[in-house]
C-alpha cells in the first residue's frame, strides 16, 4: 500500500496509462475506418455497370443489423426498411431497369460532425440510370453512424429528394 503521495504519484504514473490503453478498442483500416469513408463508400456500392449487379453482401457490412432506412419512395411517401427492405427495395429497382441498363451514384458534396464514437453525416449526391437519357437526379442523404468494435456502422439514414423538396440548401454543399 502507498503511504506517501510521492508513491501514489509514482503508482498512478505507470498504471492510469496502462490501464487507458487497455480501454481502446482495435481500430479497422479501410472504408470503415472513418464515417466519411464508410458513407462515401456506399455510394458506388450501390452502383452497377450496365449487365451488372451490386455487391449486396458488401452493401450490408456498412450498416449494423438494426439500421433505419428512410427513403423517398414516391412524391408522397417515404418508406422505412431495414438493412433487408433497402437491399430487396435496390434488388426490385434493378430488375425494373432491366440488364440493359446500369445505375450510378455519386457523391456531389459531404459534411461530417464527429464527436467521440457518433457522427452525423450530411450527403448531397447524384444518382442516374445509365442508358436512360434522364438527367441525373440529386438529392440529400443524412446519415447517423456510431463506432463499435473499433469501426464505423450506419444506424440510420433519411433520404429526400430535390424535386420533391425543391432545391437542396446551399449550406448542404459546404464543409
């Protein structure tokens, strides 16, 4: 047992590091590594080349099993899923496309607050049918992650549209 501050000082000096260190979990390199790389990363996950399909297995390991999905379904409804639903709602969006044509989405502008191990991630993209002749639509993906098992995972996301909603703000394509 200490009995001198001199002692606790000495103890607590090896030890608190130590211990902290103990604490931190193992982080995981690549896409999910940071939230602006894990929610930049589904973008053209989602995407396929004419005559091809997304990698859906790929898809599903950016979100945790519980996530929401809020999407856009038509102007009068946004639908909710789950990791499941918004795979099988892209699966039904490409049979209706068809193989003769492919789908893209990219990213137009993004934003990120983190703090500690929750970020909210705003998204302004651009999504197109290839081989449609239809100008690309944009619209606005507001993402919500949290870091667990020293990764990244999506645990929701609303989408909205920007015909519907009119145009995007102009602080959604800032920093």
């Amino acid at each position: 047992m200490c009995r001198n501050p001199i002692e606790l000082l000495a103890v607590a000096t090896v030890c608190i590091p130590v211990l902290l260190a103990a604490e931190e979990p193992p982080t995981v390199a690549g896409p999910f590594a940071s939230p602006l790389s894990l929610v930049e990363g589904i973008y053209p996950a989602v995407s396929s080349e004419v005559g091809g399909a997304p990698d859906w297995d790929h898809v599903r390991a950016h979100f945790d099993p519980a996530a929401v999905i809020a999407l856009r379904a038509t102007r009068e409804e946004t639908r909710l899923f789950d990791v499941d639903g918004f795979i099988g709602d892209f699966v039904a969006f490409y049979d209706r496309i068809g193989p003769e044509q492919g789908f893209v989405e990219r990213v137009v502008s993004s934003r990120v607050l983190e703090y500690g191990n929750v970020a909210h991630c705003d998204v302004v993209y651009e999504a197109a049918v290839v081989g449609s002749g239809r100008p690309p639509q944009r619209g606005l993906d507001s993402w919500h992650l949290v870091r667990r098992d020293g990764r990244w995972w999506v645990v929701s996301v609303v989408n909205e549209v920007e015909s519907v909603a009119g145009p995007i703000p102009e602080a959604a394509f800032s920093p």
